[in-house]
C-alpha cells in the first residue's frame, strides 16, 4: 500500500498497480448511469429495428421458397423481436434512479428480462424441432433457393453489424439483459448459416432432408443458447459475487492506503447497471474518529471512480476486532 498525502484520491489512475488493474475489467457499474443508460437504450433500439427487418425479409422468402429452414429461421427471429422489445423497455426500467420504495435500484428488472429471453428460446427450439421431424417424415423440395440464399446472406451482414454493436455494450455496461439479447441475435446468425447450408443441399441436391436435419440442428442449438441466458439469469438474481478479479481489484482500491490494515467481509453484487459493494476496513485503534472517518471516506472516492455506479458501503473496525452476524461473515 501507498501513502495517499502526495496525491489525490480522486485520481486512482495515478496509481500504477491500481490503474493497470482498472485496464482488464469491465461489466456493471464501470460507467456512470446516464452514459450506461445511454449505451443500453441505444443498442436496444438498433436490436428491435434488426428484427423487424430480418422478419420482413423471412417473411417474404418463405412465402415463395416453402422452405421449413426459412421458416424455422423465421419463428426464431419473430421470437428476437419479442425479446428485443422487453430488453427495450426492460433496460430503461432498470436504469431509472433509486427512490424511497426502490431503495436498491430497479437493475434486477435485467435479470427478469433475461429469464422472459430464455423462455422465448426454449419456445422456439421446441416448435422448430416439431416441425423440423414433420418435414423430415414427409421431404418436401425447396423452390427459389437462390433468393433464399441471397436473403439469408444478407441477414447474416445485418445480424453480424448487431451483434458488433452489442458486444461492445455488453462491454461496456455489462448488461446481463442485452447478453441475453445478443444471445438471441447470435444463435440466429448460426441458425441463418445452417439454413444456407440445408437450403443448398435441399435445392440442388437430390438430398432435400437437409432442409429437416438443418431445422432440428438449430433447434438443439437453441436450446443450448436458452440454457446459457437462463444461467446468466440466475447468477444475477442470486446476488452471485462478482469474479475474483473485480473484487480483488475492489479490495485494492480500498486498501491502497498503508492506514487501512487490512480489507475483511467484502461483499459485491450486481444489479442491472448498478454494483452494491460492502465491506469493513481494519484501522489502528489510535485513530480519531475524524481521521477514521477521513481516510473511509478516500476510500470509498477510489472506489467510486472505478466504479461509478456502485453503492459503495465501507465500515471502520478497530484492527482486530470483527461484528455483525457470523452467518454472513466472509472473513476475507
């Protein structure tokens, strides 16, 4: 650790360790609420304006090609909608600011969002693989399967400039709603591949049961993405701790003063774009409660710069002495 009277604390970068540890890690709570407010309200509206249009596109070739790939491709993206419309409205709730009643934010409201995401996958998987065995049980062949290919090319550009742009947000905010929204989008990229891949065997191949087996191929691929965004779900809405090296790097900030004895009982967990932080600093006992006071406060400064939409909780102890319900007591 390191004396803090030559330079400010508001200014963690300045130090070296601290701020090469700031470089590795990013998710909830690294951006101030409105710029991560922001961030989401965008990409979401860009998530709805996709799926509306890759609906339209499906819509139309299906229409004409008949192709039970295209239209498995096209239920899958009708379902994205749905899920990018909650993830729109679901991310602007859960930015709103803490009031009396919501004393912790409403961020929870992502994870919900999420669970809605991973029942609309599981829908979809089901659906597409009764009727991915149908069509395998009675082949049909796939007409206009150069538009279909064309079509679907052009899905994959627009899908694949998405799921940049959300990638990046989840980067940035740590969203756990849009993870499980670029989910959705991610899967119905690979679902579109499969579907060229079985359209173009089905038309110009005698082989028209690829249609099928590329049907029943997504809809195992869906519900392996459903079971990754219910995960993501149920780690948020646990209260799961954040990993180690954010609160590792959170243990740092708040010791990063030769004062602070020792960092103990760390808790963190997120919630939308918003992180809840807990521990207790171990102090000399000869301190005044004003010096205490003083050097908590510093501490809570460092934090709160790295993480700007943290509800940061830091209590003083005398240096060897430990309180509060053992039951939740960490001890680290």
């Amino acid at each position: 650790m390191t004396d803090t009277a030559d330079h400010s604390c508001d200014t963690p970068e300045l130090h070296d360790p601290l701020a090469a540890g700031r470089a590795n890690i990013s998710g909830p709570g690294r951006l101030a609420p409105e710029t991560a407010a922001r961030i989401t309200r965008r990409i979401t509206s860009y998530s709805v304006i996709v799926g509306i249009i890759l609906i339209v596109l499906k819509f139309v070739i299906w229409r004409e090609s008949d192709s039970v790939g295209i239209l498995s491709s096209l239920v899958h993206s009708s379902l994205d909608l749905i899920a990018a419309l909650a993830t729109f409205f679901g991310v602007r709730y859960a930015a709103r600011a803490p009031d009396a009643i919501h004393s912790y934010g409403r961020g929870k409201a992502e994870g919900f969002i999420a669970v809605l995401q991973a029942c609309l996958v599981f829908f979809s998987a089901a659906h597409i693989l009764e009727e991915g065995i149908e069509r395998f049980m009675e082949p049909q062949a796939v007409q206009q399967g150069g538009a279909v290919l064309m079509v679907m090319v052009i899905a994959i550009c627009i899908t694949a400039c998405l799921l940049m742009a959300q990638t990046y947000a989840i980067r940035s905010t740590g969203s756990v709603a849009i993870k499980g929204d670029r989910a959705h989008f991610l899967a119905d990229m690979a679902s579109n591949m499969a579907v060229i891949i079985g359209v173009s065997f089905a038309a110009f191949t005698p082989f028209i049961r690829a249609d099928s087996i590329v049907a029943i191929m997504i809809a195992g691929w869906l519900a392996f993405t459903g079971y990754r965004v219910a995960k993501m779900a149920f780690t948020q809405l646990m209260d799961r701790e954040l990993p180690d090296t954010e609160r590792d790097y959170i243990r740092a900030l708040a010791g990063h003063d030769d004062r602070i004895i020792a960092v103990k009982d760390l808790r963190t967990r997120a919630s939308g774009p918003h992180v809840h932080i807990q521990m207790h600093a171990h102090l000399s006992e000869t301190l005044t409660l004003i010096e205490a006071h003083d050097i908590i406060t510093a501490a809570e400064q460092r934090v709160l710069a790295a993480f700007p939409a943290a509800d940061v909780t830091i209590h003083p102890d005398p240096c060897g002495h430990s309180h509060g319900n053992a039951r939740f007591r960490r001890g680290d």
